[in-house]
C-alpha cells in the first residue's frame, strides 16, 4: 500500500469511528470518506453524497467503506462491538452505500474481527465460534443463505432447552443450555415452568436449586473432567430468542453453559447396544465421577456412545453437586439422591482398576470446595437469585456433602470394595417393599451425624468430622 493510501485509510478509519445514528457517509474519487452530520450540509459534502449516490462510483468505491470500517474494528474490544457495530451498519444500510457483496464481505470480516478479539482476550476458539455464530444467526444483517447453516437448533428430548451451536461451516461444535430454560425456570420450554420467581426452589431433587444447573455443568467439567470422559464445558452470555418458537422470538440476553458436541448416540436411543464393548476404565471413570459429582441424573439418556471410536462420553451435568448429604440439616431431610443407571453394567462387577483408585485416593477436597465456591457465588450476579445468606447455605451444604462422599469413597474403595458395591452403598433405592425400604448406607451415616448434632452429642462438638469419619468406619467394618 502506497504510503498515501496508507494516510487514507487511516482517516477514513477516523471516520468510520465518528459516525453516529443519522450521519450520512459519503466518498470521492480518490476513495476518501465524508461524514455529514445529522442536520448539517455544506455545499462540498452535498456534492460528494450526490456523486456517491451513482452507481458506478457506488461498485468502484464501497471498498473503502469496507477497508476502513474493518481497520476501525481492528481497534475495538469485544464489549464495543456490538454497540458500533448497529450503528455502522445503520448508517450504510440508510445510504445504501455498499453492493450486497461489499456489505455481506465486510459482516463477514467484522464478525472475523470480533472472533479474534475474543480470542485475544482468553475465550477458548470454540466458544468464540459459538458466541460468533449465535450473533449471526439472529443479526437481520446476515444473508439468509449463511442463517440457515449455521443457525441453533434445538436438541429434542431433553426436559430444558438444549441448542446445538454450529460453526461457520455449519458443522455442529457444541449443546448450549440458557439458565433461563433449565427446569422451574421462566423460559423452560416443557412443563416445568416456575410459579414464582423468589428464591431458591428446590421442586426437582431435595438437594438441587432450580437456575443452578448451569453453573452444575461447568463445575462438574472443572472438577472432573480432566479425569472422566466429560466434554469440555464453559459459560456463555449472548442475545438469544426467548424461545425458538415463531412467536416468542424477542431477543434477550442469555446466560448458559456451553459444551463441545461428541458424536455418538445416547444410550437409551441405540438398538442392539452392547453395553458389554464399553471400556471398563471409560467406565470406571464416568461412575466415580458420578459419586464424586453427586449426580442425580445419570440416566441412559445422559451417556453417549460412540461406537467408532469405542468410546463412552458423559453428557448433562445439570444435576450434580447435590447439598442433600448435609448433616447440618434435620435428620429427616437428608437423602441419598446420587441415581445412575450403570449399577448393573457389568464393568462395576470386577475390582477397582489401578488407575481410578489413584485418582479416588488422590483427590484433594479442599481444591474441589475453591472451585465450587467460586462458581456458584456467580448464581448472584444472576436474574432470580436466591438471597445471599440462602445461596451461602445452599453452597455449605454442596460442600458438605461432597467432602462426605470423597470420604466415604476413599475408605470403601481403600477396603476394597468395587464400584457395584460402593454403588448401592450412596445410591437411592427405589424400594417396592414399602415397609421395609432398603436405606442407602451413606444416607445413614448422614443422619446419624445429624442426629449426634441435633442432640449435642461431646463426640459430635469436638470435631464433626471425626464423628462423621468413626460413623462410617462402624458401618464398613462388616463390609468384605
Ligand atoms: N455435548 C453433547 N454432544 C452431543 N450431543 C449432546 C451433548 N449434550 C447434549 N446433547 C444432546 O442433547 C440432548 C439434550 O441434552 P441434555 O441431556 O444435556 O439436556 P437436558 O434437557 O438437561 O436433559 P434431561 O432431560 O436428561 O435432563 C441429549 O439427549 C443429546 O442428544
Ligand atoms: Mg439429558
């Protein structure tokens, strides 16, 4: 570029970042940008926007608009670009200034640059995309052609929203869940729709908060997901339709997890499935994980399978990290609700393999209680949050319990217990025996404990967690 190019480009950037709502834009003949101000006229400008009305200046000279409007944005940070970039286009679209060409070139070249910025500044490439092309897909800028590719599409069976999030390309790169969709949420688009909007509700599981399961998600990928074949799964914040439905489409701004797309199916969808061909360590891996996360959902549905590749994939970790094992509470309101459909997979049958009982002995619950506090003190800054002494409860009690479940799983998987076993011991039981229900063993132990703090009991006030610990030791020791 020669270096009087070069000047005007950079002035025409300047121009390009002076334009507000109303301005019109005009060039000359040597590619030089004219703003004219709402209101004002002078004879030069007049001119100018009249000669740039012809048409064959028009196809010669939108160039520059597109050069400078993309050097402008080079310059921006990710929080100015939308705001800009309405305003840019407004002012293009009102003096119809570019060819459909030049305008679908430079949406596509503003996009790229928010993309980088993005990037620059931390957000991993595919959530970038992802943010990209949910913007796209609902910018009445975009062509309807490059819309319908990469455009959200809602994954079915689910009980709240779940979008599959496509790339440029229009290859599907990941599932994201907006917190306002979740079940009991405003805009859950099945039956679960919330009565009120206070704080706290609990009408799913015990020990699950409604407009939580977001932050479940990625917690249970920051917490296990270097060990267990879970997807990589962020939060994202974007404009979405409240719903996808034709008339519901308002724009609103969204907050969710994200997770990669795996191929593979769920398990409850594959005819002639071998439950046999998954490997034992995926295996292992997912269930302790479940235990560890405290997962109520692991159902059929919540398992991927790729059978390709052989390998298993957890999906859904919306209702994880339960508070229901929390001994603070009254006897009566603690329960098992860890519920996994591998119990009877034979993988569970054998012993623990090598490589999940380092990991079960190794795991550090003071770094798993940072990560959950810090995620879901974030519930707060969040439409429809609780108060923040019953969001603190709420977090005391997913601590709790998940410093239980780490401690009974290291002692039975130390007495060498398998996984069916340790299985049974944490999982809920539906019992057909009505007066006789099978209790899970770490319900009791959680009871116990309560009760011994309920009735002031020395051992209890010395140190609760000794207590908690001799409780367990006395229920294990007839275990073989
Ligand atoms: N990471 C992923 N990769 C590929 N497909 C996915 C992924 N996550 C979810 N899906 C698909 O989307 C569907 C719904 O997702 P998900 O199970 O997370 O939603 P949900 O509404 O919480 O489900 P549930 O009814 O089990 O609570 C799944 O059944 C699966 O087909
Ligand atoms: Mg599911």
């Amino acid at each position: 570029m020669s270096s009087e190019s070069a000047r005007i480009l950079a002035a025409n950037s300047q121009v390009i970042a002076s334009l507000q709502e109303g301005d019109l834009l005009g060039y000359d003949q040597e590619g030089r940008l004219y703003v004219q101000k709402s209101g004002e006229e002078s004879q030069k400008t007049q001119r100018v926007f009249e000669e740039a009305q012809a048409k064959t200046l028009k196809q010669e000279k939108g160039q520059a608009i597109v050069l400078a409007t993309q050097k402008h944005f080079e310059t921006l940070d990710s929080k100015e670009f939308l705001g800009t970039y309405r305003k840019v286009l407004q002012v293009i679209n009102q003096d119809q200034v570019l060819s459909t060409v030049d305008k679908k070139n430079l949406v596509d070249a503003l996009y790229q640059s928010h993309y980088k910025h993005l990037c620059n500044e931390g957000i991993d490439p595919v959530t970038a995309e992802a943010t990209i092309t949910i913007m796209m897909s609902f910018d009445p800028e975009v062509d309807p052609e490059t819309k319908e590719r990469i455009s959200p599409s809602r994954a079915t069976g689910g009980m709240s929203g779940a979008y599959y999030i496509r790339n440029r390309e229009g290859e599907k790169i990941g599932v994201f869940k907006p917190r306002d969709e979740e079940p009991y949420m405003p805009n859950n688009p099945n039956r679960c729709k919330r009565r009120d909007t206070g704080a706290i509700r609990t009408e799913m599981r015990n020990g699950q908060a409604s407009g939580t399961a977001c932050y479940k998600e990625v917690i249970a990928y920051e917490v296990l997901g270097d060990f267990a074949p879970i997807p990589p799964t962020t939060f994202i914040e974007v404009y979405f339709p409240r719903s996808l439905r034709e008339k519901d489409r308002e724009l609103i701004l969204k907050f969710g997890s994200f997770q990669r797309f795996v191929e593979g199916y769920t398990l409850d969808t594959m005819r002639n499935l071998d439950v046999e061909s998954i490997p034992v360590l995926d295996l292992q891996k997912m269930a302790f994980s479940d235990i560890v996360g405290y997962n109520a959902d692991r159902s059929m549905g919540n398992m991927m399978y790729d059978s390709e590749k052989n390998q298993l994939h957890c999906i859904d970790q919306g209702v994880t990290f339960l508070s229901s094992l929390d001994w603070n509470l009254p006897p009566d309101d603690i329960l098992a609700e860890v519920s996994c459909h591998w119990g009877d997979f034979p993988q569970c049958r054998g012993p623990i393999l090598p490589e999940v009982k380092d990991w079960i002995l190794g795991l550090d619950e003071n770094k798993i209680e940072s990560i959950i506090r810090s995620r879901m003190q974030m519930v707060l800054t969040q439409e429809n949050a609780p108060s923040t002494g019953d969001l603190e409860k709420y977090i005391n009690g997913i601590v709790v319990s998940n410093k239980t479940l780490i401690l009974f799983i290291k002692k039975a998987a130390e007495k060498g217990c398998t996984l069916s076993q340790i299985g049974e011991m944490v999982m809920e039981i539906e019992s057909e025996n009505e007066t006789d229900p099978k209790v899970p063993m770490i319900q009791k132990i959680c009871r116990e404990t309560s009760a011994a703090r309920e009735a002031n009991n020395p051992n209890f006030l010395v140190d609760p967690w000794k207590f908690v610990s001799d409780t367990m030791d006395k229920y294990l020791e007839d275990i073989h």
